[in-house]
C-alpha cells in the first residue's frame, strides 16, 4: 500500500511539473517572440532612424558650409530643405517606434532640438542669398559660433534615445535568459522525477510479481492445510458432538442438584425454624379449645351473646393458623423458575411473617424504612422470599448476645436497580471470614446450629435472578447485606 501511495504522488508530481514545464515553455517562446518583435519594430527602427537622423544632420552641415565657401547655391539649397523634410519624416517614424510616453518626450526633445538646429541653418543660408560669394566667408566665423552649440545639444538627444534603447534591447536579452534558464530547470526535474517514477515502478511491478508467486504458493500450501485440517475437524467435530451430549446430561443432572440444593435449604430453614411456628400454631390451638368450651358452656346458660363472641376470637385464631400454615406451604413448595414482576411490601411481609416466632423469642425489632409500596422487581417470587427469610434469620443469629437488638431494611432506587439493604447491630462479620463467607457449607455457627448453606444459596439465587448480592460491616457497627436486582415497572422488566 506504501508502494502504491508514493507511486501516486510521483506520479501526479510528474504530471504538475511537466504541465509547468510546458507552460513556461510556451511563455517562454512567447517571450522569445515579443523580444524578436521589440528588436524589429523599437530597436532596429531606432537605431536606423537615429543613423538617417545623425547622417542628415551631418548633411546640412556639410552644405551649409559648401554654401558658405561659395559652392552653387540655389543647388545646396534644394538639397538642404530635401534633407529638412527627410529629418522631419525620420522623427516621425522614430516617434511611432518609441514604447511609452517616456520615449516619446525624448524623441519630441530631440526633434525640437534637432529641428532648431536645421532651421536655423536654412534661416542662414537664406540670408546669404544676397550675399556675394566673396563675402559668404566672411560669415563662417559666425555661423560656426551659434550653429554648434545647437548641434550638439541634437546629438546629445539622440544618445539618450540610443543608450534608452540599448538598455531595454538589454533588460529584454536578460529576461530572455532567464525565461530559457527556468525553462531548462523544470525539464530537467521532470526528467528526474519521470525517472525516479519509472524506476519505481518498475520496482513495484517487480514486487508485485514476486508477491503474486509467494501468493500462488502460499494458496497452495494453505488448500493442503486446510484439506489436512478438514480431515481433523471432522474427527475432533464428532468428539465434540459427543462431549456435547455429555455436557448435556451433567447441565441437566446439575440443575437438579441444584433445585434440589435450593429446595433442601428451604426444608432445613423450616426445620430450624419449626420449634418456633409450633409454638405460633400452639397457642392458638389452645386458646382455640378453652374458647370452645366456654362457648358450650355459655350455650347450656342461654348466654348466647358471649358464647358468639368466644366464636368471632375462634375464627380469627383459625384464619391467623391458616395464614401461617399457607406461608409455610408456599414457603417449602417447589415453585417454578418463572420470573415475573414482585412486590417487594408484600415479599417483606411474607419473609416477616416466617422469622416472626424467633424474632419474638429473641425480642428483636425488625424495622422496615418508609418506602413506595408500588416498587416492584423483577424476579421469583418465592426464592426472593427464601432469600430474604436466610438474611433475616443470619441476622436474628447474630443479635442474640447483642444488647441492643435491631434489624434495619431500606429500599432505595437506583436506576435500573432496587437496592434492599439489610443491615443489624451485631457483632460484624470478622475479616477472615469474608473471602469465604459465600462458599458452600462454610459456617462460624457451633456445630449442630447451621450447614453452612444459607448465605451460599442465597448468593447463587440473586446472581441466577440477574442481580447481584454484597457484604459488608457498616462503619456504626454490624453486618450489612445488599441486594441489587432489576426494578420492574407496570409489570414489566
């Protein structure tokens, strides 16, 4: 790819310059050809006109002074307004080769003084007509005096005209030079830069049929392998199939165990609990059977408005035993993995209901903080329940040598999660303890109090639920218990 990029570049490097090249090439000629044209039509014309001009200059002065020394006079004079009118016409073309108005002051200068000049000689020449020739000598001195002065002031102007020229057919030699000189430069580094740029590519097409035939073979070598590794995938494929229905039965037979974990935690929470519910069915049933003897007695006396109100007591000791009996059942059932939106008031309440004997045994207070009674999460009903009963129970374990006996419950949101927080006043959880404390029949209870599978369970129910369960000891003192599961609303997740 690097190759390719810089093949690019030069390239289109190459084609700028050579655009260039032939531009200034074209200007160049154009240049060439403007230089050409200024010498024909400014320099050479000047240069001409300036030697007719000087010439003819020369010319009157020479019959002027024929005149003078007594030569044919109406002869000379013809000539010499000939050579005034061919002056004349010389400064006109001068004047229409000139560049700028610069140019044309200078030859308008040079025409003046010029003119002056060969008017002056004629205005001469014509007084000496009446002159006898013998006395046309005696005049020399004087023309010689004031006629002088005025040629050299027209030939003083015609040098300005001449240098002027000179330096602009110089200044036009130069640019011409360096037009040719650039010009050369940019072919030559597009000469360099298009032979850079065939190089490279040949080295690249080089590269690429190198590549080409390392590609070929490497193709080769890869159909080898991979015919090779077809051969060995099938055979690893029909290994694999049969893991597979391996994995399968030991998934199966550990979902299973695994129930039957969660279902054997719940017995063994109901038989450690069950000293404390018979004392709950206990007394009912026996305030039950005073009440119904009362209430015959009353009947034998005619007393019937005291022996109806032992009946009213009767039959809300009995539905209070079916409250308590219908949550023992719901509790130890087998329920479906089915998750569904819970309210959290009434799992609290329900979990309440099953630690209340050993609450009361202990006299603890379960205090549950304000909350909105519509919260609901997502989760079973009945393993949530489980969960919340194990909590309550490790925490009514831990108050029982405690002063000061309290079980806190707050419920806060944090979107998308409801966060419970079980929090006590016991001792804490000692440090040692926590990189176990989630494990697998690990307990700090004395023998015969617990299995260890309280807290291992409850772990693995909130992470299969979707949330997650975390421990630490507040900084007031006591073990505090957090559950994080998904907030459900109007029924749904």
């Amino acid at each position: 790819m690097a190759t390719k990029r810089n093949i690019a570049f030069l390239g289109g490097v190459t084609i700028f310059f050579v655009a260039l090249t032939a531009v200034v090439a074209i200007l160049g000629i154009y240049s060439l050809n403007d230089a050409f044209v200024s010498l024909h039509e400014h320099e050479i014309t000047t240069k001409i006109e300036t030697i007719k001009i000087a010439r003819d200059v020369n010319y009157v002065s020479r019959l002027t002074r024929n005149i003078m020394l007594g030569s044919d006079y109406d002869s000379d004079m013809r000539e010499l307004k000939k050579t005034a009118d061919a002056i004349a016409h010389s400064f006109d073309t001068l004047f229409r080769s000139t560049y700028n108005t610069k140019e044309q002051k200078m030859v308008e200068h040079a025409k003046i003084d010029t003119v002056a000049f060969v008017n002056s000689c004629l205005q001469r020449m014509e007084d000496l007509g009446n002159i006898a020739d013998c006395e046309r000598c005696c005049a020399y001195k004087g023309y010689r005096k004031d006629a002088t002065p005025l040629a050299m002031k027209s030939r003083a102007s015609f040098r300005a005209i001449i240098q002027n020229a000179d330096r602009i057919f110089e200044m036009g030699n130069k640019h011409f030079e360096k037009t040719i000189h650039r010009t050369l430069t940019l072919i030559a580094i597009a000469g360099i830069l298009i032979a850079a740029f065939y190089q490279l590519f040949t080295r690249h097409y080089k590269e690429r049929r190198m590549a080409e035939e390392a590609r070929r073979k490497a193709h080769q070598e890869l159909e080898q392998k991979i015919a090779e590794r077809t051969a060995y995938l099938v055979a690893t494929n029909d290994t694999l199939l049969e893991k597979i229905e391996t994995l399968k039965t030991t998934e199966t037979i550990l979902r299973e165990s695994r129930d039957d974990a969660v279902q054997a935690g719940k017995l063994t929470v109901l038989g450690q609990m069950s000293a404390g519910i018979s004392h709950e069915i206990n007394q009912p049933l026996t305030a039950i059977h005073n009440f119904t003897d009362n209430a015959i007695n009353l009947l034998e006396r005619r007393r019937v408005p005291e022996a109806l109100e032992n009946l009213e007591i009767i039959s809300r000791m009995t539905d209070r035993i079916g409250s308590i009996v219908s949550e023992i059942k719901s509790f130890s059932r087998k329920s479906p993995a089915k998750k569904q939106a819970i309210s959290i008031v009434n799992a609290i309440n329900h979990a309440s209901l099953l630690v209340e004997p050993q609450r009361r045994q202990l006299d603890a207070i379960l205090e549950v903080q304000p909350f909105p009674e519509s919260l609901q999460i997502w989760a079973e009903t009945v393993r949530f329940e489980q969960v919340l009963v194990n909590l309550f129970r490790n925490s009514l374990d831990a108050l029982s040598e405690q002063p000061e006996k309290r079980i806190t419950v707050t419920i806060t949101r944090h979107e998308p999660e409801i966060h419970i927080v079980i929090r006590d006043t016991g001792p804490g959880i000692p440090a040692e303890v926590f990189p176990r404390l989630f494990e697998s029949f690990f307990t700090t209870k004395p023998r015969g109090q617990g299995l260890g599978l309280g807290l291992a369970i409850s772990h693995m129910i909130i992470v299969e639920l979707g949330g997650k369960l975390t421990a630490r000891n507040h900084d007031t003192g006591g073990a505090e218990f957090t559950i994080a599961l998904k907030e459900a609303i109007d029924g749904q997740l």
